[in-house]
C-alpha cells in the first residue's frame, strides 16, 4: 500500500469505528445482544487497525502541517486538540468497557459505557473531520 493512501484508510477506519459504535448502540437498545457484541467487537478491531496504521503513518512521515488560514485555523486546532486528548482517554475507557462486559458485570458495563460512546463516536467523527481539513479542504 501507498504511504500517501494511509490517511485517506485512517478516515475511513474512523468512519468505519463511528458507523459500528452507532449499530451496537442500537444493537443493544433493541435488546439485540448478539449483533452489539459483533458490532462492538468489529468497532475495536477496526479502531486497532487505524492505530497502527496511523502510527505507521505519522512514524514515516512525521506531523503534516494545517495550510488554513483565517478563521478557520482556530477551528481546525480546537477540533485537533480535543479530538487529541479524547482519543488518548478512550483508550482506557473502551478497555474497560470490554474488560466489564467480558466479567459479564453488565450493570457496571452499561454505566461506564454512557461515558465511553460518546467520546469514543466523538474520536471517531472527529477524526474523519480533521483529515478532511487536513487533506482536502479547498485552501
């Protein structure tokens, strides 16, 4: 695979991620146990794969520069920053999630996963936002 094809993959994995959090999610609102249990685990294998892809990634190639200008500078960097600290926190958080689901304590699994879809969907879409102005916002 081309090196300059992985951030385009790296939003698609994200999207991929967003598109799995959301059928679990209601997966499990229609009590439809089996499919959330697929489409969870689905959603961290592909959220793996787009760690290593984006760490091969960023180890080849380094840190890629925001060309904006304008308004949208702040935007893009406030965008950055949160997606950046969120996605180191749901790391922990969506281990958890699983390690309590897999102890089949499902109570504690439940309220610690109101936390951890949010900021997880929020990871995911916002990554998928940042490479587009990254990669192909008109500048």
């Amino acid at each position: 695979m081309n090196l300059a094809s992985l951030p385009a993959v790296n939003a698609a994995l994200n999207a991929t991620s967003a598109v799995l959090l959301l059928l679990g999610f209601l997966s499990i609102r229609g009590k439809r146990v089996a499919a959330h249990v697929i489409c969870m685990c689905a959603a961290c294998a592909v959220s793996a794969l787009f760690l290593a892809s984006y760490l091969v990634y960023h180890a080849r190639v380094g840190s890629v520069r925001f060309t904006g200008a304008g308004w949208i500078r702040p935007v893009y960097f406030t965008l950055l920053i949160t997606h950046t600290l969120l996605a180191v926190a749901v790391v922990p958080m969506a281990v958890r999630t699983l390690w309590l689901a897999s102890r089949q304590r499902f109570a504690d699994h439940a309220a610690f996963a109101r936390w951890t879809l949010p900021v997880w969907l929020y990871v995911s879409v916002t990554g998928v936002v940042v490479y587009w102005m990254l990669y192909q916002m008109p500048q």
